[in-house]
C-alpha cells in the first residue's frame, strides 16, 4: 500500500460529501443528455502547475524536474494532488474519497514537440518546455520518415505507463484502488500548434503568408505521424480504434484569419476528427480567442461544444452558434488569482447574466486553467455565484 506523508488540513471537511456527490451526479446527467438543468455545472481546470506550486497541495516541495525524472516520484504526487482537490477545490466534481484513483503518466504539453524531437528545457517558476529545434531547417523534421510512436519521449511515456500498471495492480491510497488511464500518446494538440513548437510561431505565420504549400507539407507530416502514433497508442492501451465522440485542441489557430484557418488547418482537423471519432459527439478546446473560427469548426467539422480557454464575448456568441451548442468558459484566470472574492462574483453573475446559459448547454469554468496560488476564496466565490444565478433565475 502507498503511504505518504500527512496532508494538511482539509478545506471542505464540513461538506456533506455524499449528498454533494449525489446532487453532482443528477446536475451531470442532465447536461450530458442536453435536457434542462436545475444549474450549470460549475467546474475548475487544473493541471500539474496549479499543484506543483501550491504549498497546501505539495508541502514536499517536489519539482517539476523531480516529478518527470522518476515514475514513482510522479505516481505518488499525482496521488497526493488528487486527494487534496478532493478535500479542498470546491466545484461539480465527485468530492471526498473516490471508488478508485484515476491517473496516468503526465508528460504536460510539450511530449508532441519532445516525441519529434526537440530537446525538454525547465524554467524557474514555470512549466517545462522545449523550444524550436527545427525552426532553421523545417524540413529536418522529415529526414528519418514517420517516427516511431513507441520512439523518442514515447519510448520514456511506455516505461512509466507500465510501472504505473504494475504499481496499480498490487497498491491502494487511503483504502482505494488505483486505475490507470491511458496516457498522453493516444491525444492531440493539434497539428498548427505541434508545427509552432518545432518550427516556432513566427516560422510558421511566415509561411502561412508566404509559402503556404511548404506549410501544407510540413502539416501533412505532422498530421500523418500524429495519426499514426495514436493509432498505435489506442491499440497498445486496449481502446476501440474509433469512438464515438472525439475531442482535441489546436490552441494556434487564434494566430491566424478564418481564410488561412479554411486553407491550411481545416483539412488536417478533418482527417483526425474523421478517423478516431467518425460519428457522434465531437467537442475542441481552444485557448485565445479564436471565436472566429468557432461558426466553420461547427459547420464543417460538426464540432458541437466549445471549450473556449479565455474570456470571449459570450453574448455574442451563444447568438452566433445558437442555443443547442455547448460552450465552457467563465472569468479571466488573472482575476481569479488576483481579483477579492466580490469582483469575482461579479464577473461570475455577468457572464451567467449574458444569456450563454439560458439553454442549459453552458459549463462555467475558469478561463482557462487555474493559475499558481489562486486563492481558494475565490475559487469558492466563482462557485457559489454559480449557484446563486440559478437561484435567481429560478
């Protein structure tokens, strides 16, 4: 059995863990059978960053550097991160002990461009990263073919993948069993933000403006390996090769027009979309404002939830999209971290009050990705103004 040292002291020791649970459950099922709501969902975005640099969430003070260096280092702080948002984020999750543990082998945003090759650097403060290793010779990236999907990073994401198994098969964590998801090699960030990191953004709008089929090439090979590897990833970890429902993420779009979006992207969106997620629901998750391109991503790609990843003009476009479209977002995280509780009601009751969620097809959700030592007051504002909107409109 794992042991690791005590936590501190929980949050949300008063909540009534069952019955919160139980009203959760009822809120979730409405909104996933598109029927009315008694209120939104109201949920927080969070990731190894919001943890790491917490010191209620991680009082060892372990680093990213140690984190991602050594798979039990990662399995045991994922355990210990899972638990304290249990106890202590206040949102439309399941709270409290679980039936069992959900984790996976966590390589954060940067295991496409790592997989391709270029080489993982660590910042003081903020999340690894790699830079451009391809922005003086695109074209090096295709010298040695497709690469292997079990190659490279991937090769390093298999190890801790199956120490995690082994570990998951014989551990428990406060009394729990431990189920491990598939990891990062079956997804996507998509094909224009994977071509900013190799060959940098600014490479990549030059050649969007100026040479738009070296581009197509470049994103082709991209797409091609990415299909490929998830392939390979979903028949290695035991899922379907199609499902029905796909989502993925290309946060780079925000850096181009709809006309260079129709050109050059659109037609490697189809072909991941169409191959692991053919029929059924499909969603996307973008960052920046990239709303414009939210109406064609709807109509060609039957796209039908938006997560927008950053404060938009939700008036607008729940008229532009329509009532039937699921949209998720909610305040700035900057306010979030730095704003008192009442601003963040405020902002909170002005979105609700725009009109986005009066079709029930809206989730609030910070936008986007809690930052580092955002306080949970407000977090819990955010919440309870949530809450207090649909007794309003109620």
């Amino acid at each position: 059995m794992t042991t690791l040292p005590p936590a501190p002291p929980d949050r949300l020791l008063n909540v009534d863990f069952a019955a919160h649970n139980a009203e959760v459950k009822s809120i979730w099922a409405a909104y996933n059978a598109a029927k009315p709501t008694p209120r939104v969902p109201i949920i927080f975005g969070t990731n190894t960053r919001y943890f790491m640099f917490n010191a209620l969430a991680n009082p060892l003070g372990v680093t990213f550097r140690q984190y991602l260096a050594d798979p039990d280092i990662m399995f045991d702080t994922q355990l210990r991160f899972a638990r304290w948002s249990r106890f202590n984020l206040l949102q439309d999750q399941e709270l409290g002990l679980p039936e069992k543990w959900m984790l996976g082998p966590d390589f954060q945003n940067f295991y496409e461009a790592g997989w391709f090759g270029c080489p993982i650097e660590y910042m003081d403060d903020q999340v690894p990263d790699t830079m451009p290793a391809f922005a003086d010779a695109p074209e090096r990236v295709m010298e040695h073919g497709l690469p292997d999907p079990f190659g490279g990073l991937m090769a390093t994401v298999l190890k801790y993948y199956e120490h995690y198994q082994q570990r998951a098969a014989t551990e428990q964590f406060c009394d729990r069993p431990i189920h491990i998801n598939p990891p990062c090699g079956c997804g996507t960030d998509g094909p224009l933000t994977v071509a900013c990191n190799l060959f940098g953004a600014g490479q990549v709008c030059e050649m969007a403006a100026e040479d738009p089929d070296r581009l197509t090439r470049l994103l082709t090979f991209i797409t091609d390996a990415t299909i490929a590897r998830i392939k390979a990833w979903r028949a290695r970890t035991g899922l379907p090769a199609t499902q029905e429902g796909y989502g993925c993420a290309d946060d780079s779009i925000a850096l181009i027009s709809n006309d260079m979006y129709r050109q050059l992207i659109l037609p490697h969106h189809h072909r991941i979309y169409d191959t692991f997620g053919p029929t059924g629901f499909r969603g996307i998750h973008l960052c920046g404002d990239s709303t414009r391109h939210f109406a064609t991503i709807r109509d060609e790609l039957r796209v039908n939830c938006f997560d927008t990843g950053f404060p938009v003009d939700f008036d607008r476009l729940r008229k532009q999209l329509g009532p039937e479209v699921r949209l998720q977002g909610g305040p700035h995280v900057e306010l979030l971290l730095s704003a008192t509780p009442q601003a963040v009601r405020e902002e909170t009751l002005r979105i609700l009050q725009t009109g986005v969620a009066d079709s029930g097809r809206f989730l609030l959700r910070e936008g986007n990705n809690l930052a580092p030592h955002t306080p949970l007051e407000n977090t819990e504002a955010m919440y309870q103004a949530g809450r207090e909107w649909a007794k309003q409109r109620n």
